[in-house]
C-alpha cells in the first residue's frame, strides 16, 4: 500500500485519452477512496501535428513521450495510453503495470446518419476516409477501386469532416473502442469481423504505465490488470515487435480464446490462445497472412512466444519482403505550410 495520498494521472488532453483516464481514475478511487487521483493533462507531439501524417513526425512514441518526461521527472505517478499508441521497447525505467479489461478492438465503418451500404458494393466513386495504412491497405484488398483519402483529429473532428456538406467520404474507417467509450454507438455504421479486416496490435486496450522501481504504485494499480487482455495483447505486440513494426506499417492482427462450449470455464478463459496476423503493401496486392493456436495457460511467457511463431510465419512467408517495399514505396514529399521547406514523410498512422 503507498503512504501517498496524492498520485498524479498523467494523460493526453483529447476527449478519448480523459474518457480512457477518469476510467482508470474511478478505478483506483474505488478501490482507495481517501486517496485522490487527479489528472495532469498534456499535448503530446501526436496531438500537436494533427495536419500532418504521424510518421513525418516520428515513427515511435509520439503520443507517449511527453508524458513519459513527465513521469521521469515525478510530475506525476501514473501514465495511462491507448495500448497501440505505445511502443512495443518501452523506454528503459519505465513499465506498463496494468492493463484494463479490453474493449471491443475491432475496427467499424461509420457512414452520414441515415446512410448505409455494404463493403462489398464499395468501388469505383467512393471514398473512405482513414489515416491508417493498416486499414487502407486491408479496404484497397477488399474493395479495389475505392479512393482512400487521409483524415486526422480526434474523433469528434473526423465525425464533423464526414458529416459536413462538402464532405468527399462515402465512410470513414474508426476504431469501436473509441467510439463506444465516448458514447458514439449510434454512429457505427457496421462492425468489421477479422474475415473483413485485422485490427491494429493492442488496439481497445488501455495501458497504465508508471515507473519501473515504484513498487507501491505498481502493486496500487495490479487489481486493475485483466489478465485475458494481457495474454492477448502481449501475443500481438510480440508480433509487432519482431517484424520491428511501428505507427507506419500496416500489420494487423487478431486474438480470441479458443472455447469447447459457448461458455468458457477458468482455465478456458485464459487457456488456448488463437493468434491471427497479416502483413498487408499498400496498395492491398500482397499480403502475408497466417495464424497460430498455442496453451499459453495464463502465461505471459508463452503469449510472447506465440507472436514470435506468428511473425516469424509471417517472415518465412515474405513479410519482410513486403515490409522493405512498404518503406519504400510510403516515401513522399510535403512543403508544411507557411516553411517553405521540403519535409520528406514516411507513411500514415496504425
């Protein structure tokens, strides 16, 4: 049990990361109701550069390495992230303690209020609006035809650029986790199943991260880690992290336990672990896709094992190959407004 009374929650300042944090926040209020748990709110390099492509501003932790400065320097005690958001090499120190029972990770497609169709009659004249080469890679495979076209903001700035008059969307492309922990559910248009489309690794998961060597924090915030999520979602960043993946690349994947009836006993619930995971070029026309079953039997350990199976499948398959030509082919040239001055960037967000 910490002596602190007062333990600082550092977050992003979008509407979805203090949804994600009071989450959190209520959590360890409940379980330590004469503690207080206030939130110290930042801009991250992410939310700072929301004109332009992640990657012409950095491939890894723009969304977290503000904030991580900030727990270096005791500012606060705890970080809480959207788990794809975080590096799969957490910076030396630091830890990500719990992560919180998952919402829903699969992607959906959003169309106007009233509007509706279904992917398989997208082609020629549509639009779809995502800032995800993952995700535009997978709509190019199974739509060919379809213009993608790059949106970026919060959720609530991509809804208002779909719903405006001169909007050029047919749909926009979003994570469900968003969506449902900001109260939009109305607004999903369809669930994409992994038939359709693999999501992006820990995608729906939220991360609580704090410092490696802070004992009283890390077993203040352990009741809060859900150890189906875990196992899931460290398979699929182990995934990502031998294929040396980042926020340009699109990998996707998928995690479920494998059940022998419609309800699962205890073991089964963190028993049997199917891993599904693709490597995808950008224009949707090759793809390495594979997936693997292993007892991981509540094991950390054999969940990372089974993404490194994964993606090594993936690699004996050509992922590496497909990768190398996604970085080339990703490369292009944009003059930032009012520089005057070329700025080489490199690809979209997960």
């Amino acid at each position: 049990m910490t002596s602190r009374e007062t333990i600082p929650i550092g977050t992003r300042k979008s509407a979805l990361a203090i949804a994600q944090t009071v989450q959190v926040q209520s959590a360890l209020e409940k379980n330590h109701p004469t503690k207080s748990f206030p939130l110290l709110r930042m801009s991250t390099t992410g939310d700072n550069f929301q004109g332009q492509p992640l990657s012409s501003i950095g491939t890894t932790a723009v969304f977290t390495r503000e904030l991580e400065t900030s727990l270096e320097k005791k500012e606060c005690d705890l970080l809480v992230h959207s788990l794809k958001d975080v590096p799969t090499q957490i910076k030396p120190g630091f830890i990500i303690g719990a992560m919180m029972k998952r919402e829903e990770p699969n992607d959906v497609m959003v169309m106007r209020p009233g509007e509706s169709k279904e992917l398989k009659d997208f082609g020629e004249g549509d639009v779809v609006g995502t800032s995800s080469v993952r995700r535009a890679s997978q709509i190019r495979r199974l739509c060919p035809g379809v213009q993608v076209m790059d949106v970026r903001g919060n959720v609530n700035t991509r809804l208002a650029k779909l719903d405006a008059a001169d909007s050029p969307y047919t749909c926009l492309l979003l994570a469900a986790a968003g969506l449902l922990r900001l109260n939009f559910d109305e607004r999903i248009t369809a669930s994409l199943p992994p038939s359709v489309m693999l999501h992006a690794v820990g995608q729906g998961s939220i991360a609580i991260e704090c410092r490696e060597d802070d004992t009283e924090i890390l077993e203040l915030i352990k009741p809060l880690d859900h150890l189906p999520t875990r196992l899931r979602c460290e398979a699929e960043r182990s995934v990502m992290k031998i294929l040396q993946g980042g926020c340009s690349v699109p990998i996707g994947v998928w995690t479920e336990f494998v059940y022998s009836g419609t309800e699962p006993t205890e073991a089964e619930s963190v028993g049997q672990l199917r891993l599904k995971a693709l490597v995808a070029s950008l224009d949707g026309t090759e793809i390495a896709e594979t997936e693997a079953v292993a007892d991981v039997n509540g094991s950390v350990e054999l969940a990372i094992e089974l993404g490194q199976t994964v993606a090594n499948q993936l690699l004996a398959m050509g992922a590496d190959r497909i990768l190398a030509k996604v970085h080339r082919d990703r490369d292009t040239t944009l003059v930032p407004t009012g520089t005057g001055e070329e700025k080489t960037i490199k690809g979209w967000e997960v």
